[in-house]
C-alpha cells in the first residue's frame, strides 16, 4: 500500500508566552489518504487549527515549537524541516482553504491575479487566463468574478475563490478549516455541496476542520474527535455518529441536537473546558466525565476498540475494562446539562 499523503503520529505542539506555556496538541494522531475525506471535530480550543497548521509547516515562528511525535508527507518524514524548506510542499500536495477568506485574499488584488499567482506558482506550463475560468468554473462561480475585488463578494463567493487558490495549485489533499463558519444556512448548503463535487471530480483528498457534525456525517467517510489537545476517538464517521465510544463524544452529539427541553434550553457538556497551561497525566475529559473514575486522572488510556471494530477506536477506560459504550449508552444524558440557550 501507498504512503498516506499525510500521517501525524503523537503529535505535541507548545505555545510559547512571555510569563506562560500552553500545550496546544498534547498527543494527537491522524492520516489521510488518496481520495479520503476526513472530518476533525471539537471544540474551539481543542487543538484543530494548531494541527493544520502544523501539517503545513504554519505555525508561528518563535511563538510555536513541535515538542513531540512527528509529520509526514507521502511517507517523507517532515517535522523538522526549516520554514524555507515548507515552500515545495505547500500548494502542492497539501493546500488549505483558511477560516476567514477576507482576512486571506489580498484587498487591491482582482480574483484573476490573486488565481493567477498560484498557478504561475505550482503550474506554470498552463494557460493562466484560461486556467482561472476553468477553476472558477470548477467552484461555481461565473467568469466576471474574475474582475471583481473581494470586498464585491459574498461571503460565500470569498470562500469559492479561496477554493479556486487553493485548487490552481493542483493539491493531492485539500484543507479545509471552517469553511462554513459565519455563512447562512442556504450557503453552507451550496459549499459543502461544492465540496463534495471538487473530491469526486478530481479525486483530491479533504480534510475538513469543523465544529458542525451535521457537516462532517454528510461528507466525511473518516472522523476525529479532539479533546484538548489530544485526539480521543477515530474511525469511520458513520459509525462514530451511530455509535458513539467516548464520553466526550456523546455528549458533543447531545449538545448538538436543535431540541429544547421544557425550559426551552439546549443540552450543553458539564463543566469547563480544561486550561492547556499544564499537561494532562489522564484523560483530559475526566473533570466533566460522569462516569470517571479514580484512575482516570492519573493514567491516560490507550486507543481501544470500540465494540470489536478494529478500525474504531478511543481513548477511554471504560473501553478498556470491558466496560464498553453498552454498558454506558445513556452517557449522553448523564454527561449534558441544561445550561442556557445557545445559539
């Protein structure tokens, strides 16, 4: 079998402060192979961003440091490559599509420039004027958009042009972070559509960051759930969705239920997300975990089958034991609280 085009194993990353640290990933493992879509799950802090960046080599120069575990790309080993040494690979074969494409597109550059640069970059032997209306074409949008700035656009045509960046670089693995974040409903719709008919047609790899499961379980055949810095269970997307194996994760799928109780509350997961100033002994979810027990904060448990799928796995000592998801099925109820409406 081929080398995944990206595999990080055990990975640890640490911010650095003036007066503080924080440990940012703690542990975190995942690949992605040839024509693979792969959802990244969790809360906002829980170390997804940190992990695509890292894979890119985009972390902050002076301010990060990879302290553990490794990165490589199509089985070459890249985690202490020098910053000047990440420009072959980036674009080609990993691109990413970032959160806020505002923040990213260049404001007194037409679209046509801002497409054209990264394919005189990665493809230089084509056509630049006619590469710009196939991928235009290709994220749906129409070729007039060429001309325009990217204060003229819709959030939604943002994040199609910064898919056509991304895709003039003719990537093996697109990711993409948030693409959905701050959009209407109806326009969430279209790019995950969009999405869905990119990795068909050309056959690219997807790794999608979100916080939407909705998102994930309609497009992602793999899924990652991250917790604090650590990855705490992998496997199939529809079968983590179906049948959940760590606590955490049935209670990020209760929490994201639209139904309201009596009150008119949502569901919400006990507790506080823990500091990343320190590092976890155990498992970093045992402070809101209602079934935790004694040794769950003084050792961390290891990947573990989930219901005897070997390709479903998660860290919790319940699994361990033999104790198993059956035997704690309504942990979705027990581990979320009504704590006020969200939005």
């Amino acid at each position: 079998m081929s080398a995944p085009i990206l595999s990080i194993n055990d990975l640890q990353v640490t911010y650095h402060a003036s007066d503080r640290q924080v440990f940012a990933l703690q542990g975190a493992t995942l690949k992605a192979g040839a024509s693979e879509t792969i959802g990244v799950v969790g809360e906002s802090g829980s170390g997804k961003s940190t992990i695509a960046r890292a894979a890119l080599g985009l972390l902050p120069s002076g301010v990060a440091e990879i302290t553990g575990g490794s990165i490589a790309i199509n089985g070459r080993d890249v985690t202490g490559l020098r910053r000047r040494d990440w420009q072959p690979l980036r674009g080609k074969p990993i691109a990413m599509v970032f959160q806020d494409p505002l923040s990213f597109l260049n404001p007194v550059m037409r679209v046509d420039r801002q497409i054209g640069e990264a394919i005189r970059r990665h493809a230089p032997q084509r056509s630049t004027k006619d590469r710009v209306v196939d991928l235009l074409e290709l994220v749906q949008l129409p070729a007039s958009v060429a001309r325009s700035y990217p204060h003229e656009l819709s959030g939604g045509m943002r994040q199609r042009v910064l898919m056509a960046v991304a895709l003039a670089c003719e990537p093996s693995l697109l990711i993409a972070d948030e693409p959905t974040t701050a959009l209407d409903v109806t326009t969430q719709a279209e790019i995950v559509k969009l999405l869905r008919d990119i990795q068909r047609t050309l056959g690219v790899s997807v790794l999608l960051i979100s916080h939407n499961l909705a998102v994930v379980a309609e497009l992602c055949d793999q899924m990652y759930v991250m917790y604090a810095g650590r990855v705490v269970e992998s496997g199939p997307a529809d079968e983590i969705l179906s049948h959940p194996g760590h606590p955490y994760t049935y209670g990020l799928m209760t929490a994201a239920r639209s139904l309201r109780d009596a009150d008119g509350r949502y569901a919400t997961i006990a507790g506080d997300v823990p500091s990343l100033a320190e590092r976890f002994v155990g498992c970093p979810f045992a402070a809101r975990c209602p079934v935790a027990m004694e040794h769950c904060t003084q050792l961390a448990p290891p990947p573990t089958s989930v219901a005897g799928q070997a390709n479903h796995v998660a860290a919790c000592w319940h699994l361990v034991e033999g104790k198993g998801r059956d035997d704690h099925r309504d942990i979705a109820g027990a581990g979320a609280r009504h704590e006020g409406v969200q939005a």
